[in-house]
C-alpha cells in the first residue's frame, strides 16, 4: 500500500493467502507493506496470525514499511 494501511489491508491479504492455499502453493508469509501502519492494524495483525488456513497452518503476516525494505517512500 502507498501510505497508511487499513484492516481492510490484513483481509484483502488474507484473501490471498486463501487463493494460494485453494491452488494448492503453501505460503510460508505474507508481508503488508506501506510508509505506516496504524495500532489498530497491528493489533488485527496479531489476532489473524492466530487463525489457521484451511491446511491447518496459521497464518504468518508481517508488517514492513518502505523504509524498512529500503524503498525511498514518501
């Protein structure tokens, strides 16, 4: 995401980390990244990454900021 993520972020990942397990790719993480990240999302985060896909396996999200991955944004 550009700048700030939403929770609506984490399920639209989630989604796709669904997409993968259904077309039988095991995903090992799946990383939000955006300039910031707000409370709220990463106390979503926490809560989704105790859910179990449909293998059995719980879901592994990060958050990254541009910085971090040393993309100069904004």
């Amino acid at each position: 995401k550009r700048d700030k993520t939403t929770i609506q972020d984490i399920y639209q990942l989630k989604m796709y980390w669904d997409g993968c397990v259904i077309d039988q790719i095991i995903p090992t993480q799946g990383i939000l990244i955006a300039a910031e990240h707000s409370e709220a999302v990463r106390e979503m985060l926490e809560i989704v990454n105790e859910f179990k896909d449909q293998n059995g396996n719980n879901y592994n999200f990060v958050l990254r900021t541009w910085q971090e991955e040393g993309v100069n944004y904004p």
